[in-house]
C-alpha cells in the first residue's frame, strides 16, 4: 500500500462518514473513529462495502476522555497518526452543548485543546500532513466579498471555538490545510428544512453562501493529492460560485421540493455578505460542479 493513501479521519460523523466511503471507493486505507466504542462494530458495518479490500478499513474509538486516559501509554495512539494524512471533522458542538452531560464543563476552549493534541500527536508521529474543516463563520459579520486574507472576526461561540482551533494547528512542522466551509448542504441536510413556513425572516436580499458536500469531497481528495512541503500552510474558503438572495433561492427551492413557502420580512438596508471561494481551484485540480443548488440532490450519500 502506497503511503500516501493512508488516511485517518477523526470524526466519522455525519461529513466524515461520506467522506470515508468516498477515500474507500478510490482505494484508500482509512482509520476511520468514532467517540464513542458503541458504534464502532455498526459503523464498521455501514462502511465495509465501500471497501476494496477488507483490511483497508479500521474503525477505532477516539475522544477527548480517552486521549486523556491514553497519556500514560501514549504509544498506542501511534498507528493513528504515523505516516498518516489526518483529517478532523470534529465539529464544536459536543463541547459546547448544555446537554452533553460528558462535556457539561467544556467550552470553546476545550475544544481547541482538543485539537492542539491531536495536532501534537500528528506531529510527534510525523504524520504527513493535517486537514482541518473550519467553517467562514469564523469571519463573522464582514459583508463585502469575503476572501481568505480578511481577518477572522467571530462572533459566536461556535465561531470562536473553531478560530481557536485554527490557531492550535498554525506553526507545525508538518503541512496545514484549513478549509473555511460555507454552510453545507446535501446528504439529508439544508436550511430550507427549517425555514418552510415561517414567516418574518430577515434579510431576503442577501447573498445565500452554500456548498454541496459532494464538491467538500472532491476538494479534499484534490488536496490530498497535492504534493506539499513542510511548513506547508493554507487556508481555502469552500463556497459554490453562485450566489441568488435569500428570498428568491428558498422560496423556488421550496417549490420544487413542495414545502411550505418561507415567508421574508421586508428588506432593510444592509450590505451583502459574498464569500469567495476560488483561490482553492487556482491550482487546477479542483473545480466546484455543484453550481445549481436548486436541483441539487439532497439525498442521503450512505
């Protein structure tokens, strides 16, 4: 096995799952983890068929609690990390949740610890390189055209935690890549779900900012390919290139779909907000396909 199809995603949540099947399909061998050791055999079972080869595939429990009870014998966390491409796709929330018993103490802060150790670890084990997915709520309330060298502004608490977490990854001996996500839809998922019906929403002619995950996907698997030097860092807004207002886009999305109309108050004087998502295909090897969120498909990948 070629060493540059090792690959371990942390987070094989609702983004990582797809992602996996997807790096499985291309013949990659993926170390796939989970919080929790419950779901570790259905996980497997739900991500073997994508496999080419059975031994390609290896679902570990993974999570804050056992990073902190594995420091003693921290070894056997190597074959996580050693010669390996990493990718997080941890989002904040379970630290930020009230209702996360298990992390009832936990903050913002806690989250980007977490991720400042998984990020000693990549680097202590000489892991190839680290993919982070951040998200462009990191920039806060910036309006204008929002592109990557514009200072992170965050606003809430989700925001904050994540820009931290970009802060832990920053200074490593090994390459970086950081990808500010803009709200992704696909696979089950899309605010058009908890908009239909209501009425009074705010800004109806701003700019919508989304991204199909399945153009997530390939951009990363493009990232993963590209050769990389040490000290290697960068940070790629993730956006489809079209970008209708509010209103317009989910009320025809709401018709097609045939859902309750979302009803918008009327609009008041701001600036629009445009995030720029194209210095990651300057390279060549990617380019957004999803462009018609209209009629992309939001059907469940796996």
């Amino acid at each position: 096995m070629n060493d540059l199809k090792k690959v371990t995603v942390i987070g094989a949540g609702w983004l990582g799952m797809p992602l996996i099947a997807s790096l499985l399909q291309q013949n990659y061998q993926v170390i796939a983890t989970k919080q929790s050791a419950d779901v570790l055999e259905k996980t497997t079972k739900i991500l073997t068929p994508f496999a080419k080869n059975s031994q390609h595939l290896q679902v570990q429990a993974f999570s804050q609690n056992i990073l902190e009870r594995e420091t003693s014998a921290i070894d056997l966390l190597k074959p996580l990390f050693s010669n390996r491409k990493i990718i997080i796709t941890i989002p904040p929330s379970g630290f930020l949740s009230p209702f996360n018993s298990e992390n009832r103490h936990q903050n913002e802060d806690s989250y980007a610890a977490f991720i400042r150790q998984i990020a000693d670890l990549a680097q202590l084990y000489q892991a190839q390189e680290i993919i982070y997915t951040s998200s462009s709520s990191v920039y806060g309330d910036s309006s204008g055209i929002i592109h990557e060298a514009l200072p992170a502004m965050p606003k809430t608490k989700s925001a904050q935690a994540i820009f931290k977490a970009e802060k832990a990854l920053q200074n490593r001996e090994i390459p970086i890549t950081i990808l500010r996500l803009a709200g992704l839809i696909g696979h089950g998922r899309h605010p058009v779900f908890s908009l239909q019906g209501r009425d009074n929403i705010r800004s109806p002619f701003n700019a919508i900012n989304l991204l199909h995950i399945q153009d997530l996907i390939e951009a990363i698997t493009a990232i993963l390919r590209r050769p990389k030097a040490p000290w290697d860092n960068h940070i790629y807004n993730l956006v489809a290139p079209t970008h209708p207002n509010r209103k317009s886009y989910y009320q025809t999305l709401a018709k097609h779909l045939n859902l309750a109309l979302p009803l918008f108050e009327p609009p008041k004087p701001e600036l629009k907000r445009i995030i720029d998502g194209e210095k990651i295909t300057e390279e060549g090897d990617f380019n957004y396909r999803i462009t018609d969120l209209v009629h992309a498909s939001l059907d469940k990948i796996i």
